[in-house]
C-alpha cells in the first residue's frame, strides 16, 4: 500500500473501531475453537497477536510519520522554488525607440497595439510622445517561469472593458515584458486589472493580481481544487515614469 493509500486508510473512522473492538474479535473469533492441526495454547497465541499487532501498530506510525515528513519536505521545496510577478506601468515611446533593454526583452504586439499603430500612421506618422506600457518581469531563486499567461483588463472613458489576452510561455529571469495598454486613442484609458498566471519549475499554479483603481496588489498560489491562497498582498502606489537610464542619447547631427 502506498503512502498516500495508507494516509486515506488511516482517516477512516471504522479503522479505529477495529482497532479498539479487535481484542474482543479476535477472544471470540479465533480463541474460543481451536483448527485441526493447529499448534500452541491459548497464551502462546494472545502472545503472538500482541507482538503482531505491536508490529503492526509501529509500522503504520512509521510510515505516517515518513509521509507526514515527506510531505513537508516537499512543500518547502515548492516554497524555496517560487517565483514572483513585478509589474509598473512604464511610459516610453511607440514601439519603445531608444529605449534599452534586454535582448531576449519582448514587446508584445496585441490587435490593440496594431491597430493603435496603423491609426498613428495613417494621422499622426511624426507623433514622438509616450504612450503606457506595463514592464512586467519575475524575480525569485530559479531561474525560469513557465505557461505565462497575461491578461489585462482595460476601460475606454464611456466605453465597455476589453480584455487584452496574451501567452508568452517561458519567462526568463532578467528578462522585461513590455505590455502597451493603449487603443486608437492616446489618453482616457483606465487599467482596471492585470492578472497573470504562470507556473513555477516546481509545477505550482501561481497568480499575480493587481487592480490600479483599488490600489491591491496580490501575489496567489492556486491550488489543485481551484481554490486561491493569497501568500503576499501589498497596497500598490504606482506613478507613470519612465527609466533615464534606459533611454539613448539622440544621434548628434554631424556638421
């Protein structure tokens, strides 16, 4: 019997009641007639049930207390093996010119953003000012994320929301995701929620959760029967900015 099998056997309450029931059994069932051929006495017998049940009895405590043991020992290490979601809403030019980032970065190009482009181009086509983004990246101790999954919830002034879904797969530790959160007009856009769900090299379902008009921040853990265990939630004071750093100087015009 397996470990999980005998953890499930032992919660059965008709188990303890043979336990408890099983001297008065065994009194009436087995040494009140005596077999053919059957050797040893009545003592001799009471005896050996003792020590089989004994036997019995620190088995099962042992291997309970393995798979109690076991048990923890993996949870740890799901624990010591998360990784978490840090995302700011970032302001930088389209398609993020002159903005240094990683080479493996990804800019992800949603119908929005598409749309959002070919509407620049066809009215705008010098248009040289920022629009927002959300830089989301994952830190923790491994190095990778896997089944990412991003989901932005975004409202129109006067208009109903629209759900901007990506999958991005593996996530890279290091490596920056640039989100552009912006329709075929440059201002009047609330992002109302961001939800990410990825999983950890350990294969733990995990979310990242953040609403911009509450001010919530959440990182979840989403467990085998769907049930949510929030295990991080900070109240977020996020501004729109940009990173100096990450910016290239202007080519110098040579004389």
């Amino acid at each position: 019997m397996g470990l999980v099998k005998l953890s499930e056997f032992l919660k059965k309450k008709w188990v303890y009641l043979v336990i408890i029931a099983s001297p008065v059994l065994i009194n009436y069932l087995l040494l009140t007639w005596r077999a053919w051929r059957v050797n040893g006495g009545t003592d001799a017998w009471i005896g050996f049930f003792g020590s089989y049940l004994g036997l019995i009895g620190a088995v099962g405590v042992a291997l309970f207390q393995f798979k109690t043991q076991r048990d923890k020992e993996i949870q740890q290490d799901k624990v010591n093996n998360r990784s978490f979601i840090s995302a700011h809403d970032f302001s930088a030019p389209v398609d993020l010119r002159r903005v240094v980032t990683h080479e493996n970065s990804r800019l992800i190009e949603t119908q929005q953003y598409t749309e959002f482009k070919d509407w620049m181009e066809q009215t705008n086509p010098n248009y040289k000012g920022a629009i927002a983004y959300y830089k989301i990246s994952q830190f923790g101790a491994p190095d990778i994320i896997m089944d990412c999954k991003i989901v932005a919830v975004i409202v129109p002034k006067g208009k109903a929301p629209i759900r901007i879904e990506t999958h991005v797969g593996i996530v890279e530790k290091g490596i920056e995701i640039f989100l552009p959160v912006t329709m075929k007009v440059i201002s009047d856009i609330e992002v109302h929620e961001l939800i990410i769900d990825y999983r950890t090299i350990r294969d733990e379902k995990m979310r990242y959760y953040s609403n911009p008009q509450t001010k919530i921040e959440k990182h979840l853990v989403i467990k085998p029967d769907g049930s949510e265990e929030v295990i991080m939630k900070n109240e977020s004071r996020q501004a729109t900015w940009i990173y100096p750093k990450k910016l290239t100087p202007p080519e110098q015009k040579k004389e």
